[in-house]
C-alpha cells in the first residue's frame, strides 16, 4: 500500500508541471499553425501600429542570430535535455511557482524544438516596433513562456537566497 501511495504521490506532484507544458505547447502550435495558415511571410496584421502580426521564420537561434542548421537543433535540443535532467533530479519543487516556471521553460523550448525538427525552422510573429522605430525581433508564444520561466525562476532562486542571507543575520 505503500508503493501505491508514493507512486500516486509522486504522479500528483509532476502533474502540474506536466498539465503546463502540454498547455503551453498546444498554445505554441496551435498559435503558429493559425499564423501560417493566414499570412504570408512577411505579411502584417496591421500594416502599421506599434504592436503587429507579422508572419517571420527563423531559422537561427534566439533574437535570429544566424548559425548553421546543426547548431539550431543541437543547442535546443541539449537545452531541452539539460532542463528536463535537471528537474528529474531535483524536481518536482516544493513550490508550485517554481514548478510552473520550470514547466513554462520545458514547454516554450519544447515547442520552438518540434519547428526547428518539423520544419527546420520556428515561426515567430508578434511583431513589436517601438520607439523611434526601434523594432524588437519578433517572438512567438513559446518564446515568451521561456522568458517568462526563466524571469520567474530568477525572481524565486533570487528571493530565496535572500530569505536565506537575511536567516543567517
């Protein structure tokens, strides 16, 4: 009864985690598969404005930085490993925000990885030009769950090093 016990309770604590990623990867597609279905490359939903759809493919790594095509599918992909080993070994945390950041950052890289292996590249289009023309490279949904995880992941490890320092006082 034990077992039983300890494997449903190890089951319950991945269980969110696991529900964020599944969410997070069924918004990423879903968003990219409306994207290019609707718009041509480089065609934008407004044609000006501040905040636009704009239909781009990316088939660098972050911000679009140019490297050869094995780079962009081994250095996610070690990414994706890398976080997945690590939480399999000190996760799942105590903390349901900290399982949701590290779940946000899974799932995000997860799903610009099923592009770059589909499609050998990732679609992006939230498109944000801002002052003075300034233009930020456009980004898609699991672009901002990663920077979301890694921001809150951040904020955590930072305020619990704080918590910590402020004990030992």
């Amino acid at each position: 009864m034990q077992k039983a016990n300890s494997l449903r309770d190890s089951w319950l604590s991945y269980r969110v985690p696991f529900v964020v990623i599944l969410l997070v990867l069924m918004a990423d597609q879903v968003t990219k598969l409306l994207v290019r279905e609707n718009l041509a490359v480089g065609e934008s939903i407004p044609q000006e404005g501040a905040i636009r759809l704009t239909h781009v493919t990316n088939s660098g790594i972050i911000f679009g930085i140019d490297v050869p095509t094995v780079v962009s599918l081994i250095v996610p992909l070690l990414v994706v490993i890398g976080a997945l080993s690590l939480y399999s070994r000190y996760g799942p945390f105590d903390s349901l925000p900290m399982n949701v950041a590290v779940a946000l950052f899974i799932g995000g890289s997860l799903g610009n990885l099923i592009d770059r292996l589909v499609s050998g590249y990732v679609t992006d289009f939230v498109d944000l030009r801002l002052w003075s023309g300034y233009h930020w490279p456009a980004f898609n949904f699991a672009d901002a769950a990663i920077l979301a995880g890694t921001l809150l992941f951040i904020t955590l490890v930072l305020r619990l090093q704080l918590k910590r320092a402020t004990k030992h006082d």
